[in-house]
C-alpha cells in the first residue's frame, strides 16, 4: 500500500474558475493508495510548495501528485519540491488540469469529470513510480571545433579565454573560412581582412588553441562529455615543424593550377600556401596536380627547400583525441548558378558570382583589387547585379531567403562606384534588410552611389558586341527593360556546406530538408542541437551575415564554456533498461535506436544442473541514451523499457482513465 | 500512403459490429490520446494557453515520444472501453530524436490494418502529426474524432465485460 498525497490546485481561478475542487478532492480521496488530499490557490507559490513538504512529513506520504499546470511547465520546481522533503523527486506525477481541462473546457460538469479521470491517472502512475538516482558522470576537459571560420575561430577564442582547451579541425589547409575571401565588409565598409587576420593570428598564438588544418573529422563516438573523436590528417607533405614558410617552394613549383580560394579567378601552384595571410603559413602539396606526383619526376620543391620540409612519402594520419563538448562551425557554399541558363554562367565569362566578385575587389585578389572583368581585363562601365539567384526559388534554387544577399549587392554597387565610378543596376525581387545600419546601408547604394534598383527579375542574358545585354523587366513599371552590361554579377544564395549530411550523421545531429543542421529549439535553443554536448555556430545552421555568426560563436562558446567548468554531470535517469532476465539477445532494439546506446553483451548464468552458460542480451549505456523510447517498441519479449514511462505505468494510465 | 488513409472500404456487416446496437442514453464517445512530449503534448498545452475549446472526450496520455506508442497500448485502451485512441507526434522530419516518428508512421500503417482485421473501425484509431505551434490543429483534431465517434457510437468489439 503506497501513501499517495494529492494536491490540487486552484492556480488562482484559472483551474477553480471552471473546475469544482471540491468534487475532484472528494473523488481522488477515494483513489486507491491516496492517504491525503489537499487544495491549495497557489501550489506553485512559496507557502504552496512548503505546504506540500510540510504533508509530505507530516503524513508519511511515499508518493505525490499535483494536480496544476502542465508538467511541461512545473514537472521540474515541483520535483525540487518533493526532493527538498526528503522523498525521490521522480516519485512525483503531475495531472494537468489547467492547460488540457480547465482553460479549454468552459462547461464545469465535464471539465470536472475530466479533471478527476486525469488525477486518477496520475495516482495510478505513481503508485507504479520507483526511486530514480541521477548518476554523474566525468567531463573531459577539451573542447573540439569543427570548421575554421570566423564561427570556428571566435568560439575557439572565446572557450580558450575562459581557459578550456581547444581543438580546430580545419578541412582546408587554413583558417579563416569564406571571411578571408571578402573584400569589405557591410554595413560599415571596414576590411574584412584587417579584422578577421588578427583574430586568426590570436587563434594560432593561443596557448589554449591547437589548430589542425587540413584534416577532417572522420568518426565521432561517446556522449556529452566524453566524445572520442578519430581526425584525418591528411598528408600535407610538408613537415610543418621545420617549415618556415619562406614561399621558395611555391615560386619554384612548375605546375601551376587555377586556385579553388580565388574561385578560378586566379591561379595558384600545386605546392601552395591558399592566400598570403594564411594560418598556418606552412604549404601542402596538392597530390592531384603534383608533377612528382603524376610523373615520379621533379621534386623541385624539395631540391630549393632551405629547411628539408618537404616529405613525399607523408601519409595520411588517423588521430584518436578525446573531448567534452563539440561546436559545429562548418559554414556554407555558394550555390552554382548554372541551373538558371538564361543568365549565362559559365557560358558568358563576365558573368561572375558574387563571392568571384569578391575575390575580383579583393586588394589581395588575382588582380590586387582592380575590377578587370575576366574576359578581356578592362575595367566595367555599367554592371547589372541579379539578386535572389536561387532563393526563393522552389522551382530551380531552393526555398529560402539567403539573407546577406540584399546587402552584400549594396555593398557591391557601393564598392563599384567608389572603386571605379562604374553605375550598377540591381534587379531585385524584393530588398531585406533588417539590421542595425543596415537599411542606412542600402539608402547609401541608391542615393549617395546612386545605383539603380529595378524591381523585376532578369529573364535573359546574351552577349552583344562586348557587351552583355540583360533583358528584363520592371514590374512596378509595369516595362521591359533591357541593359546593356559590361559585368553580370549573380548574387547566387548561400547552401549547405559540401558534406553537411554525411557529418550530421558521423555526430548523430539532426539537419533541415536543406542540409543546415537543426537547433534544439528555434527560440529558445538556438545554438544547441538536440544531441546533448553538441552545439552549432555560424552558417551551418542557416544562411547568416558575420555579425550573427560572431554572436552565435560567442553562445555556442559560452554553453560549452559552462558545460566544461562543472565537475561533473549530472544525467538524467529517465533512460531505457533492459531486463536481463527476459531479453531474448535478438538485438532487434539496435537498430532502431537513433543515439547507438545499445550494444550487445553476453551474460553468463547457471541454469539446471549447475551448469554455466553464456547468452547475448542488449545493454544501454544510459550516458547515450536520451529516454525516447523507440527500443522498447522494438523489443519483442518486452524485456526493454523507459524508466518512468514503462509498459506497466501507460498501461496503468490506459486502465485509469478508461474506468 | 497516409496513416490515415484507407485502402478500401469496410465491407459487410460482419466488419462494422458496434453500430448495430443504439448508443445508450447520455453516452459519450471516450478518446484516449497519446501525445509525445515535444510537439503534440506542447500543442495541447498551447490550445490551453490559446483558450481554444475542444469537448471535453480526450484524456492525454504523455510519452516522449510517437516512437513510444506501442500498439499494445491502443489495444488496451479499445479492451478498457475507449470508443477511439489518437495517437500524435511531431511532423515527419521534426522528431525530438530524429526518427521516432518515422517508426510510428510505419508501425501505425499496420496498426490500422491491425484493428480492422479485429473488427473495430478503423477511423476509431487517428494517427496524426500535431506540432508544438498547431492548438488549433490540436483541437480540430479533438472535435472531428469526437464526431466521427459520435456518428459511430460506442465501441464493443474489443470491450471487456469486467
């Protein structure tokens, strides 16, 4: 016999307004196990609270039901209750009469017969309720970041400061991310190199920060606070140790290759450091255009090395690191226009994406910053910029809005006038620019730059003479217009990085029918993911200018900040067990669990006779498991249940409210 | 297909019992409704907090998960005398853990299958995807079953006579 105490409350007369209190305590005094009822006008209140400490002790209850608001509301302040008397807290149910009765049935009669079956739930659960202990469990120390961009290098900065290792892992062979490709930054207009440069030479002088470029994460295991990370090192063929980073190698490298940072704009040779600022300024060879490599022949890297850095036979190094906490900081692609034929990309060579455009005004660019139009080098007179290509296009783009568009081709018309008084003509469907400045920003480009802004979409792009005719047309006018271009500028929307599934899967996170990967919550837990210890920043959640990257670097970093400075964690205890006794070892439950906390193991017995023997059965690793409760479903000889909301508890509720 | 979906008809008597005998006086149609803990429980909890009446016939039960929802449970509830059982989640893809959802979509395509072949309408048992911002479509699920199962009267196949 359990000693149930059942507490009702009023909450004021949200739940007394249309709920009789007195029928309810009347019917749940007569519940089986129930020793003490109560009602309170405020439960949640300070004397509401006390009061239930005070009747747990008083009158020995063993278990308690509040019958209030949403347990999705007070489920965890009234368990804290429970605990502060003395008893478990998860000996503790909630009936909810206020959110699924008394506000959204008007009608008393009913509203109380539903608010006495939902208490009569809750006293059958908890009669079935059992002491549940959290366990703790032991952080490593170590934060690791996936993705060197602006994202990836703040976070690190900032984890660091607080004075927590980190680990950047980097695919390319330098920090700095597509912020070191921009020329200037809107809405301000300062460098984007003179304030990211310093941050990435902070990020390598760090004492607490190692950067690992040019490798990958190849394969992630563990749980929050204990992930075991396996990081590709690829062979860079240069022992990074001795290399000073003179730069011989690279002038003396025959083999010359158009350069994937300047976007083909450019060139680059096949031993190559990407761009002058680049940390670390240490060169990798590119196995694939490598004359050695190709012929077996020349080594001329090797033979001008001052320091003896360069090792052809460097293979690729799987490396086993562990760590606490994960930011994903993977950032974006641009997406390749040439689905949209019309505007001729790749046909037309003056018809450039946005991100080559940068690259083009770059003063570190191919062409030190002087906006020579690829086909022929002379400088643009009249230059259309089409905005929106690919979003909010569900037929060949993708659906969303990509978000920094609107403003980086204000910055462009701005950069072309300023640069080289050239007039820029914005087709637009429709400009977006909320942001500090932002709007400031825009008025700019049109009034004192005096772009023109047509609203209309660009049906067709063809070459005439040297020129680039753009025919489209002005829907406020309700007219075709037709311009004649020097330079096409698409500003082509920001996608998911190359790979984002495949690294979402190696996590174990969740990503969006786009490939950016999903938050917890999107207000409230926007830099979380839903596996516990993982956190996202930057782009690789959703399209985002650098301000907001910055800022959800700086939040990612903080709750990994916060998650490594505990001691210990704490898990929650509401998880799967199996039930060794019955469990047939099919291992059926396995698969279907999304979080890999179920393996096999073999238990020995003895069975008749004296005999011992050995059977697989499952086991969870309660760390991993988050309590969802796929498995148990699964499980044929229902072996395999959720602490605190097994078979027995629903199939109790069933019988509770079917009475 | 979707879960809701019928394949074909239900034919003959023999499949449709309950309707044979009148509904008694002042019955009311009794709905036992699942609801995972992050979207469909949230959603009801918001149709609260929105004031957006529905009859009074569903008892929730939370899970945390639609991939929780065993079968078992539904059947017990159609034995104990529930006239009709919602089963609800988060929106395919949206799962709280990934791919709980996506095993109840298959499992109820089945179920269905399952308590037709018992003999109890189908329609008895809903199986929807209600997230944490849709009270409303929460509680329009609510009033259509009730009057799908007011229209189909009380449920005796499964029941026991205890």
């Amino acid at each position: 016999m359990r000693r149930v105490g059942v507490f009702v409350c009023w909450c004021g007369s949200n739940i007394a307004g249309t709920v009789d209190i007195e029928q309810v305590k009347a019917a749940a005094a007569k519940m089986p196990n129930v020793a003490y009822v109560e009602d309170n006008k405020y439960t949640c209140s300070e004397p509401g609270q006390a009061a239930i400490q005070k009747a747990i002790k008083e009158q020995k209850l063993d278990r308690v039901v509040v019958a209030a608001c949403s347990p999705r509301m007070h489920e965890n302040t009234f368990r804290r209750t429970v605990g502060g008397a003395g008893l478990n807290p998860y000996l503790l149910e909630i009936a909810n009469i206020r959110e699924h009765c008394s506000w959204v049935h008007p009608d008393k009669v009913a509203g109380t017969r539903k608010a006495v079956d939902l208490v009569r739930r809750a006293v059958y659960k908890v009669a079935k309720n059992v002491p549940l202990q959290r366990a703790s469990i032991d952080v490593t120390k170590r934060a690791l970041i996936i993705g060197g961009g602006i994202a990836g290098i703040q976070a690190a900065l900032d984890i660091a400061d607080a004075g927590q290792p980190v680990v950047v892992v980097e695919k390319t062979p330098s920090i700095g991310g597509h912020m070191a490709q921009l020329d200037k930054t809107f809405p301000t207009l300062d460098c984007s190199a003179c304030i990211l440069t310093p941050k990435m030479v902070d990020a390598a002088q760090n004492q607490n920060i190692t950067l690992m470029t040019w490798s990958e994460v190849e394969k992630v295991d563990g749980y929050i606070g204990n992930f075991t990370v396996t990081i590709r090192k690829k062979a860079r063929h240069v022992d990074t140790t001795k290399c000073t980073g003179c730069g011989i190698c690279w002038s003396k490298c025959p083999a010359k290759v158009s350069s994937e940072f300047d976007l083909g704009i450019g060139k680059r040779k096949a031993i190559y450091v990407p761009f002058p600022q680049a940390i670390p300024n240490k060169p990798v060879i590119d196995e694939k255009n490598c004359i050695f490599f190709k012929t077996g022949k020349c080594k001329a890297c090797q033979m001008f090395c001052p320091t003896g850095s360069i090792s052809f036979d460097q293979k690729d190094e799987l490396v086993e690191e562990k760590f606490g906490a994960i930011i994903v900081a993977t950032g974006y692609e641009q997406w390749d226009p040439s689905p949209y034929g019309e505007y001729g990309y790749g046909r037309y060579k003056d018809v450039i994406t946005g991100l080559e455009f940068e690259r083009l005004v770059n003063a570190s660019g191919p062409t030190e910053g002087k906006i020579k139009r690829p086909s022929d080098g002379k400088l643009p007179k009249d230059v259309v910029i089409i905005q929106c290509v690919g979003s909010r296009d569900e037929a060949k783009g993708i659906p969303y809005c990509s978000k920094t568009c609107c403003m980086y081709s204000a910055k462009h018309a701005i950069l072309l006038e300023e640069k080289i008084h050239a007039h820029s003509y914005v087709f637009y469907m429709d400009v977006r620019t909320p942001g500090k400045g932002y709007e400031e920003f825009y008025k700019r480009a049109t009034e004192e730059h005096h772009a023109t802004y047509i609203r209309g979409r660009v049906s067709r792009v063809y070459q005439k003479g040297d020129k680039l005719v753009c025919l489209g047309e002005d829907t406020l006018l309700g007219k075709k217009v037709e311009v004649e271009a020097d330079l096409v500028i698409l500003a082509s929307a920001m996608v998911h990085q190359n790979g984002a599934s495949k690294l979402a899967q190696t996590l174990g996170i969740s990503y969006d029918q786009n490939e950016f990967y999903t938050e917890a919550h999107a207000k409230l837990r926007p830099v979380e993911t839903n596996t516990a210890g993982i956190f996202l920043a930057g782009a690789c959640q959703g399209p985002k200018d650098i301000p907001e990257t910055v800022a959800q670097a700086g939040a990612a970093a903080s709750k990994v900040i916060s998650l490594l400075s505990k001691p210990k964690l704490e898990t929650e205890p509401l998880v799967a067990q199996v039930n060794e006794a019955i469990c047939s070892g099919c291992l059926w439950c396995k698969p279907i669990c999304p979080y890999k906390a179920i393996d096999g193991k073999v238990v020995k017995e003895r069975i008749a006779g004296g005999k011992t023997i050995e059977r697989p059965v499952a086991a969870v690793n309660a760390s991993l498991c988050q309590g969802c409760g796929a498995c148990t479903v699964a499980c044929r000889t229902g072996a395999m249940n959720v602490l605190g909301f097994t078979n027995e508890h629903i199939l109790a509720e069933v019988d509770a409210l079917c009475l | 297909m979707s879960v809701n979906e019928k394949a074909a008809p239900a034919a003959g008597p023999a499949t449709n019992p309950t309707t044979a005998t009148p509904a008694p006086e002042g019955w009311e149609p009794k709905i036992i409704g699942f609801a995972c803990n992050w979207c469909t429980y949230a959603g009801a909890d918001l149709a609260g907090t929105s004031r957006i009446q529905y009859p009074p016939n569903i008892r929730v039960i939370r899970v945390p998960c639609s991939g929780r929802i065993n079968p078992q449970f539904v059947v017990r509830a159609f034995q104990r005398g529930a006239d009709g059982v919602l089963v609800a989640g988060c929106h395919p893809g949206d799962c709280h853990y990934s791919t709980g959802n996506y095993f109840a979509r298959r499992r109820y395509l089945l179920a269905k299958r399952f308590i037709e072949y018992l003999g109890v309408e189908p329609e008895r048992l809903q199986v929807r995807w209600i997230s944490g911002s849709e009270g409303q479509k929460f509680a329009d699920t609510v009033r259509e079953l009730t009057e799908k199962l007011r229209a189909l009267g009380p449920q005796r196949r499964l029941r026991e006579t205890l």
